[in-house]
C-alpha cells in the first residue's frame, strides 16, 4: 500500500467555533500535535471534543482562527488522499461487502484500486474469511475492524478517531482497544483519539489532552512515557490515570469559576 507522503504535524492556532451565534463549542484553542505520534483528547461529554476534531478534518469551518496540517488547509490533505477519519459509528455501505467497503477509502481518497492490500489489511484486523460478508451479517464489533480497515487502507498521514470503540460493549471494546491501535501504530500516522475512557487514553496514547467543559479549552497537556505494551495495573499506569482525573475535576471547577465571573 502506497501513502500520500510522510505523517504530517497538525497546527491549530487561535482555533475557535461558535454555532447559532451563540453557543460556543471551541475557545481559542492553540496546540500543535506532533507528527507520527499519538494524541488522546479527554473531556466530558458535550465539552467539544469531536468538533476540535471535525475542525482538524475540515469538517467544520473556524469562527476565528486556523488549522494547519504540515503548512496547509486540511482540505488539500483530504485532496490528496491524506487524512482519513472513523467515527462511532462505522458508516459502512449495507450493500457493499466488507473488501468493497475497505476498497472504497482508496476510491474515496482518489487512489489507484490495490485488491492486495485490502485483503492484507482486512486479515490484519482479524476479518480474515469475512471479504464478502455484508454488514448485517457482522457484528458490531467486526463492522467497527471493517471501518477502521476503511481508514488505514488509504496508509493516511493524518488519522482521526472519533470515540470509534465507544458503542461496543465492555469486552469487545477492550479486545479492539489491544487488537487495532498497533495498526495504525505501524503506519506512524498522526492520530488524534477522542475518548471518554481515561484507561483507553493511557494504553494507547503517547500525549493526553485534556479539555475543559464546553467550550474546550486545554485544561492539561499530559505525556505517556510508558513502553508498550502497557500494563493498566501498574503502578507507573495507575500514577498518570489519577493524574489525568484529577486534571479533569480541575477542568470543571475552571469552567465554574468563569461561569460565575
């Protein structure tokens, strides 16, 4: 699988959304995520995560301020093949098969059709056996290992996930939380995670950071010297995990103390 070129740093300077002319989701956000590595964003919920995301991604316009993937718009990025995003929900086509479904982040991304590297890619995530199924036929968590096959297929410089274990019950969540990230790992993309898992954001990630309640402000920048593969019982684990919550109650008084200004 070819890549559209090396993984890219992302730039967000003065970044700010504001919806309905009065709601305003992201504050004046400036952060660079460095690239190659991997980015875990915590914060409650409705705190403005996936819209940082979706203004990473292009998804969204910016009220004030900019984003930059390695000195440009996302938008040539996605252009070019170079950013490729999973959600939630896996969105797969019900009547597409599952290699038709991986295929398609090429065709998506206006990449040249490579019928190996779908196979290599769909048994990497262990649905070897399963190129023909459709979607039905899957279970949730088969359907979210098609999805991020869909997104790793195109070998993007940038790779975002919004909360994609986040629907699947506890186990399963827990055995693609061990099975997938390698993958995206080995590619060395730069990968933003969105989780409200402060456990997952400590196994997976090598920075955490932590956003205030709406609007997102950065609360705390946390790094994850730990080796891989992470142990969550141990003591070095547990230390960053009670550090991080403690980041987050510091986020909510924050946000109470301005409120009451």
């Amino acid at each position: 699988m070819d890549r559209p070129g090396p993984p890219a740093p992302i730039e967000c300077t003065g970044l700010s959304r504001l919806f309905d002319g009065s709601i305003l989701a992201v504050d004046g956000i400036d952060i660079t995520f460095a690239a190659g590595r991997t980015t875990a964003l915590l914060g409650p919920s409705g705190c403005g995560k996936s819209t940082l995301l979706r203004l990473i991604a292009g998804l969204e316009e910016p009220t004030a301020g900019q984003v930059r993937i390695a000195g440009e718009p996302p938008a040539a990025l996605c252009r070019q093949g170079g950013l490729s995003i999973a959600f939630q929900d896996p969105c797969l086509l019900p009547w597409l098969t599952v290699a038709k479904n991986v295929a398609l982040g090429r065709k998506l991304a206006r990449q040249a059709p490579d019928p190996q590297g779908v196979d290599q890619i769909i048994n990497l995530v262990g649905l070897g056996g399963f190129q023909n199924a459709r979607p039905a036929s899957l279970s949730g968590g088969m359907r979210q290992r098609a999805a991020i096959a869909r997104a790793l297929i195109t070998r993007p410089r940038v790779l975002l996930l919004d909360e994609p274990f986040g629907a699947l019950d506890a186990l399963t969540r827990r055995q693609l939380a061990q099975d997938l990230p390698p993958l995206w790992q080995d590619q060395a993309a730069t990968t933003l995670l969105v989780t409200h898992s402060v456990d997952e954001a400590v196994m997976l990630a090598h920075r955490i950071v932590i956003l205030s309640p709406r609007p997102a402000r950065v609360v705390a920048d946390i790094a994850v010297p730990l080796p891989q593969p992470r142990n969550p019982e141990s003591p070095a684990f547990r230390r960053i995990v009670g550090e991080i919550l403690a980041q987050l109650a510091r986020g909510g008084e924050m946000a109470q103390s301005l409120a009451a200004q």
